[in-house]
C-alpha cells in the first residue's frame, strides 16, 4: 500500500492549464474551481466565441473541456504529472446548454501502471443540469 | 427510390463553415478540400495555436475537426443542410501528429429518417497516415 | 410537470428478462436484484459458461449484460415497456474480474422524447470493486 | 524495418476461436470464412437463440462477435497469439438484421508495442448491408 499522494491546489492545477495545453484549448478560458480527492472541476465561462448559431455552447468545446479536464484530474491524482497520452474519449451529447456557464468535473475511475480510465460530466453552472457526458482511457509513459 | 441529391460543391460547403459554427470552431482555420458521393475532406492546417509541448496537434482540435468535418458530410449527403445534433462521438488517437497538415475525411454511413451514423479519419497530410479514428452518431430533426 | 411513473418491481422485471431477449442472452442467467428510482441491479453469476482461460469473467458477457441491464433500466424508468434499440454502447474495461459473481447497475441519466442515456457500472460482487464502465444512447420509438 | 509475419491460415484461426474464448461465446458458432493481409472475416450463423422478439439478431451478439473477431484478427497480424486485452469497445447499430447470416470482418487500423487498433463492420451475408460497426482498443501485453 503507497501513501496517496498529496492533493494539488486549484493553483497548481490552473498554472498547469497554462503551459501544458495547445493556445487554442486555452482561448476557452477555462477556471480551476476545485480539486479534492474525488475529482477536479473546471469552470467553462458562457462566450459567444464558443456558442453557434442559436446561442447553444458548441459540442466541440465540450469535448475539449472534457479532455482536459482529465489531465488535470490524473494531474490531481498522481499527485503531479506524469507524460500521459489520451488513447480514446467517447461523449455523449445529452441536451443542449445556452445562457450559462459549464461546470465540467472530471473523475480518475482507475489508474493502473500502464492506463487509466476516467468520466467526465459537464453540467450548467446554474441549474446544475448534466447536459455532457464522457469516458476515457489514457495511456501512461 | 428517391433521386440522390445534387452534391454540394466545396465553396457551398466553406461558405457553411463560415455561417454554422462557433468562432472558436472557425479559428480551427478548416478548409473543404473535396466533397464527393463518397464523403468530405478537409484540411486542417499545421499551427502553434493547435499544438502543445512538443509540437503535436493536440487531441481536442482533432475531435473538433471530426464533428465539424461530419455535418459537412451530412450537408452533402443530403443536399442541403438539415437540423442535426450530435448524440455521440467515440474517438480513438492512434498515433501523434507533428510538422504537417492534417486531412480529415468525413463518411455517412447511413442516414435514416431520425438517426445518422459516420465515420471520420485524421491523416498527415504528407505521409497519408492515420492517426486518429471517430465514429458518429447524429439526431435529425 | 408529469407524474413520475410507478416504479416497476423486481420481479416483474425478471419476468421481462425472460421474454423480451434472445436465448443465448437469458443464458447469462442474470437476476435482477432491485430496482428503484436511481436503476436497476442485476446480478450476473459467476460460470465456467462465461470464463475464458485463466477463469476471467469473459468482456462479451460484461458488455451483453450491460445492455440487457439499461433496457430493464429504461422499463423501470418508464413504468412500462417502450419499444427502444440500442443506438450506440460504449465499453470501458477497467480491470479483470474472476472468483465471484459481478453486479451490473444500470441507469438512466436523461430520457427525452426520442432518446435516451445511461451508464453502467459492473463490479465484483464480493469486492465491490468497480471493473466495467459502459455508457449508451437508446433510441425511443 | 521488420519481416511481415506469416499469414494465419483460417484453419488455425478456426481452432484459435475453439480454444480462447468462454463456451458461451462459442456458443455463437463462429466460422472463419477468410483471413488475409487485410483482416478476418467471421460467419455468425443466424440462430433462433441469438434472435429477440421479431427475430432480429439481437445486439448483445453482435458486439460479442465483433470482440471476438477482433482478437483473432490481431492473432492474424501478428502471425501468432499474443496475450492482450481490450481495453475499449464503442458499438454504433445502425440497422436491424434478420433473417439472413452476419459476416463480421475485422480489420487492425494499427498495432503498436503497447497498444492496438482496430475497427469491426456486420453485415447481411446475403443483401451485404452493413448494420453494425465498432472501434476498439486493445491493450498488448
């Protein structure tokens, strides 16, 4: 049995979203809200540059969140980081989000030496209605 | 039996990129290279904004271009554009991506009264390997 | 605001199990043990029938019991049978299971008019130890 | 560069299927049909046991074949067994089957040290339609 590893600050985690990720993944601007031992979640502001005709929040940037979310939360988890690729995400579009922010919270269901294996939801930040959901594995190096 | 449709040509196809998506979806910089029976391509540019460390394309920007990519398809399958949702979207990142363009081909697999189904594929553009697989499932409304 | 529909007990769900699958799926031998507003528990028994070489519980069988478990899942939800086929079904394999039964915990996360979402959990029956995630879309009829 | 591997002939691969897999998978009764550079192609005999009400091929079969398929497709490509474990499997029905024969061809999209891809399409042995398709994930150990 290992000593779990220390929990990463919000801080930490909001530096990491800085200088890990593409300058496009950061253009979602993208807010560490909390990390604990169960998870990570980030706040996705409401923005007109993600919304498409209609004014609903765009699947893409859905996505996008979703997988870096799980960075963070294996980030969070592993108690630093460690060089992980993602090797398959599968989303599930539940309904539409408009006129609000995302709260998306990313969960490690399983890390082993070689994988891991992770959820994500991404609810509005005002009804707290899940509209979002996604699972995935990473490899790790 | 109904007639096919008329095929879309790939300026109506870019000028649809241009008017349906969000403008962080455009600044993905897309560009409809080839609209046939048999499905869309595309070509996503070589970028800083889309790469992290290291100078691969990161992984959101490939899911990103595969939805957008599919409601092309779905446009030229039909004729025209059609009110859809995505409902699901399974990706697998086979290998990384670096120091080239990408080609992004969309397919319909079927296309029923309420549901369609696709395929997309993520190529280097001057190696022609794939590196990133998704399948699709959309509602039409 | 509609009435939320009676729930559906146990044993009328294990009496659906027994009509509405196929011979080869109701050879799994699974019992439903509860149902309740959060979904439904089946209990899939340990076999030699299931086991591949070196006695794990084979991934087809998790993922057939999977699917066999929303649809009680969406009876239950419903109060009632609704004609539905599975539209998509993703599967995570977390981890072996081998030495004990497995518990499959079914529910719906969304029904709309014409879709739904679930997800289901498959864990050890002695351990608890979540091993199979599966999340899927339902087309309602 | 290294040497390809010796094609698996259907015979071997035939014998393969008798050996790895639960009773209950081969319970299916599935036939190679052909193995080559490009994949394995696998018969799923129609069968009252594996039909629901309306004598449809149910999906749990579909989705145990295409697992299956998959595994010996990656026998194929390596030219021998090699000890692995899926990781992932994301199905899309896309129509129903009666009355007729599958063939489940599945194809390695690639194999890497650690991990392999691959991707699985059924069809009617008899109109040719394809009803069914799955992306998978393969963990090589």
């Amino acid at each position: 049995m290992t000593t779990p590893p220390t929990p990463v600050s919000p801080e930490t985690l909001q530096q990491a979203l800085g200088e890990l990720f593409a300058p496009w993944v950061q253009a979602l601007h993208l807010r560490v809200e909390r990390s604990d031992a169960d998870g990570v979640t980030l706040r996705l502001p409401q923005s007109d540059q993600l919304s498409r005709v209609g004014g609903v929040l765009c699947g893409q940037a859905m996505m996008a969140a979703a997988d870096t979310a799980m960075v963070l939360a294996l980030i969070n988890h592993f108690g630093q980081f460690r060089p992980c690729s993602t090797v398959q995400l599968s989303s599930s579009f539940m309904k539409p989000l408009s006129g609000q922010d995302a709260l998306v919270t990313a969960r490690v269901l399983r890390a082993g030496k070689a994988m891991a294996f992770g959820e994500i939801d991404l609810a509005g930040a005002d009804d707290g209605k899940s509209v979002f959901r996604a699972s995935t594995t990473y490899a790790l190096m």
